[in-house]
C-alpha cells in the first residue's frame, strides 16, 4: 500500500510516498481502507517540530472516512466493508490505518465519506469547546480565535445554535475574515483585537474565549473576558512556551481557564470521547452545523496540503483524497 512519512523534522518537502505492507488490527483494532484524510495543524508541526512524534520514521494522519477492512479480536459492533468515519493516534496518511475500535463510529445518517472526514477531530473539538467545557449559556458573547479554520467554523455555527448574543471572530488576514462573516460570525477583528472586543462589547468583555495559539494570544484573550468569563486552551499554535495562570490573573475579575484536546482524551477516557462525538455528530446530521471542505489534494501531494495550511491562507477543512487500499 501507498503511505506518506517523513524521516526528519522539516518542511513540507521532507513528506515522502513510500510502499508499506498493509497493517493488520490488533486485539481491540479495527483496519480501515481509506477514502478520505483530513489534514490537521498537528500534522504540521508533526511534520515541522515532532509534535506527538514517537519515533521516526514517522507517518502523520489523524482522521478518516473510509469502510472497515478487518476488525481485530474482541471488536464487536463493526464489520468488514462497512461505511466508518475514525479518529487515529496517526498513520491516516495512508491506504490503509489502523484505529482503536473505540475511535471508530459508523458513517452517520446522510453524511457523505468526503465530509466525514473531517468529522472526528474538529466537530467534536468544536462541540466540547461551546458544551462540554465552555459551557455557553444563551445570550452569552464568544470570540473564537482562528474563526476561518475547521474548528472555528464549526464553533461558531454551534455558538449561534446555543442562543450567543454575540459570537467574535480573529483571523489573520482580510480574506479569512470575509470567510468568517460568510459563516455567520457577527464581527471579524483582523490581527490584534483586545481593543475592538473592549469596543464592541461596551467595555465589558466576552464571556467565552475559544484559544488555540497560545503564547501572547493567550494573555491577550484572558485579558477580553468580562467578569466571570471562561477562557478554553485547546492548542498551542504559536510553538510558545507551556503557559500558566494563577492567582494575579484569576482574581480580580473571577474568571476561569479550561482546556481540551481530543487526542488526550482518546487515550484517557475513550468512552467520554465516544459519548461527546456521538453528540456532536447529531449536530452534522441535523444540519445545525455544515463543515465546508475547501481544497482537496491527492494523497501524493499531501506536502501541498501542507504548504497550503502552513502559508495561513487556508479556510475551512483540507483533505487528502486516498480512495481505499491499493
């Protein structure tokens, strides 16, 4: 079968396609031949810094659409030849991955195996971020940064469907910003936005801020919440330093700081993770939420999807298009 590695840390040039024998499932595994594979802004800094790297060489890929080629022992529920969309700790870019059985659901009601794909990380990412730890209450104000990127479409969408009185987007150029507002975001602050969101919310602050850079972006959003506002960190874009917050932040105005992600989860509460994208899932299927696919590449040109999302001018969801085991 066909697979894209890397055997160093380096730019998109460094993805190469080799041939691989085809992986067999494990106790508790499932094997999917693959139809489609999202591309996730972990892959490149997979790729670029070894993010979540064991070992190299080392094979990126996160989630797919696809149908169940074999099922491991112990596997109940799940077939060979059936239509399955699966969160994998990595390998996606592939002919065929291996997923815990757990991270693999079967193809919702009317979903298609194109958008499937890009359902495993960013609608329950998106859905955990309002919910689960964001807890949006109607009538509350959001601003979520990287509001034109497949987690921040999708959070918006879903913070409109909550009842937000108001949900803010940070873009980081003209055209991501057209994007948003195309998504149903109310206002798009273009780079810095501490000073508009004071302006746009009469001084008071956002009451939820969604945060997937880190660093001073960070700061700069705990810094926009009003009193008693939550901030959730859900990745660390920027490459800075681990952050912390404590007493001198946390204080003076009452606020609270969360976290999310959904890989960890995966490997700590499967069953939690399974409940969450079964809900979030509903969402798609009762077309609260859309997940507009922007650009498609063929599985050989995955270091195109990647020069395509690291050049930041990406929107929406990216996907490599594979068609099954070869």
């Amino acid at each position: 079968m066909r697979a894209v590695e890397f055997q160093e840390y380096g730019g998109p040039e460094v993805l190469g396609v080799v041939e691989a024998d085809v992986p067999e499932p494990g106790p508790g595994q499932v094997s999917v031949d693959v139809a489609y594979t999202g591309v996730n802004f972990a892959d490149l800094k997979a790729r670029s810094e070894g993010y979540r790297v064991t070992d190299l060489p080392f094979r990126p890929g996160l989630e797919v659409s696809g149908r169940v080629r074999a099922v491991g022992e112990g596997v109940v529920g799940l077939t060979a030849g059936q239509e399955v969309t699966a969160l994998t700790g990595g390998g996606a870019y592939a002919d065929v991955v291996l997923a815990d059985a757990v991270t693999v659901f079967p193809l919702p009601t009317g979903v298609d195996p194109r958008t499937a794909a890009a359902l495993p990380t960013v609608l329950p990412t998106a859905y955990a971020l309002v919910h689960s730890v964001g807890r949006l209450q109607p009538g509350e104000t959001v601003l979520v940064q990287g509001a034109a990127g497949g987690v921040g479409t999708v959070a918006g969408q879903l913070a409109k469907a909550a009842g937000a009185g108001a949900v803010y987007g940070v873009v980081s150029g003209a055209a991501k910003a057209a994007y948003a507002r195309e998504q149903g975001y109310d206002e798009v602050f273009v780079g810095e936005f501490a000073e508009p969101v004071r302006a746009a919310t009469g001084g008071r602050g956002v009451d939820l801020v969604l945060d997937p850079v880190g660093g001073d972006t960070l700061r700069a959003g705990l810094a926009s919440l009003a009193v008693f506002g939550r901030l959730v960190s859900f990745g660390n874009a920027s490459s800075a330093p681990a952050w912390s917050v404590g007493q001198p932040e946390l204080y003076p105005q009452g606020v609270s700081v969360g976290g999310f992600s959904i890989l960890t989860l995966a490997r700590t509460a499967p069953g939690e993770l399974r409940s969450l994208a079964e809900r979030a899932f509903a969402k798609a299927v009762d077309g609260t939420v859309s997940l507009p696919v922007t650009a498609e590449f063929a599985l050989e040109e995955a270091a195109e999807a990647h020069r395509l999302m690291g050049a930041r001018t990406s929107t929406g969801k990216l996907l490599l298009r594979v068609g099954g085991a070869h």
